[in-house]
C-alpha cells in the first residue's frame, strides 16, 4: 500500500471517529450529568442533606431496606 494511501486511510478513521463523537455528545444534557454525581449520596438521608445544604440542589434520598427492618 502506498504511503499517501494508508496516511488518507489513517485520516478518513480519525474523521469518522471525530464525526460520530461530535453527533453523540450534541444530545448529551448536564443535568444527566448532575444527576449522576449525586447518586452515592442517595441513600443515606442525613448525607443528603448534608449535601443539599452544601450544593443547595435536591438530593433524592431513599433509605436502604435494610435500615428499614433493623
């Protein structure tokens, strides 16, 4: 194969990677993100509030079952 021929072949993989990416990551939301990041804290009630009033955004706390029967 020609030098010139695997660099385009090289190129053309390196614009398609970049092409798919950018179409990927235009429907991306933060608030995906947001929500994510608050997901270990979810299931302590006093940490989430804790963070609550730290951050001041809403933690969805849920008690673990096992607390729950002990």
């Amino acid at each position: 194969m020609n030098d010139w021929l695997y660099g385009l072949y090289c190129f053309s993989g390196v614009l398609f990677f970049y092409l798919i990416t950018s179409a990927c990551l235009k429907r991306h939301d933060t608030r995906i993100d947001d929500e994510a990041s608050l997901i270990p804290f979810a299931d302590d009630p006093q940490v989430a509030r804790r963070v609550e009033r730290a951050i001041g955004k809403a933690v969805p706390a849920t008690a673990p079952d096992a607390a729950l029967k002990a």
